[in-house]
C-alpha cells in the first residue's frame, strides 16, 4: 500500500494525555508552531500511522497521528512556522495579488 502526502502539508498539534512519548513534553514540540510533514510510517501491524516531524530544536520524531490536525498548504521549505507567522504569510501574498493591476495605456 502507498500513501501519497501533498509536499506542502504542514500540520499542529493537539496531543492527547498521559501518552509516553508526548510530544510536547518528550519530543520538545512546540504547539505555537506548525510542522511540515517530511514523511510517513505505517507499520504493517497496527492501524496507527505516524508522521515524521523535526521539531524546533531540529530533532526528528515519528508522532502518531492521533497528536495532529492538518494546518495548511503552505509552499514553503521550512521545517516548521509560527502559526500567526503562517497566517501573515498567507495575508501578505493575497495582499500583493490584490495590488497587482493590469497597465493601462494612457494614449
């Protein structure tokens, strides 16, 4: 079985309780940030998928997916964002889109 990922998915956590290794606790995740998604695990024996993450520290983890809610799409080659820095980006590029208008003769 193959599992294709969009390259731009970035996820956040929401990591449930009393789970070792935690994510935020063990793992040193920040949940201000969002992750961009560097691969997939899905071991044959179980349902449980996890995700390969680097954290802020730039450490790499495997987390289940059950710690995570997809973010966004966002076409970019960082490991990780602050989540307002990812809406300002998103603000900033509609923003620019927005200013852009067709030139128009004068003649």
């Amino acid at each position: 079985m193959s599992i294709t990922l969009n390259p731009n998915l970035f996820v956040s956590l929401s990591p449930l309780d009393h789970v070792k290794p935690h994510p935020i606790n063990d793992g040193h995740f920040d949940p201000a940030y969002a992750y961009k998604v560097l691969g997939v695990y899905n071991a044959s024996e179980t349902s449980e998928c996890f995700f390969i993450l680097s954290n802020t520290s730039r450490q790499v983890w495997f987390i289940s997916q059950r710690h995570l809610r997809a973010y966004k799409l966002i076409e970019c080659d960082e490991f990780f964002v602050e989540i307002d820095q990812a809406k300002q980006v998103l603000d900033d590029k509609n923003s620019i889109e927005a200013r852009v208008r067709p030139i128009t003769s004068t003649i």
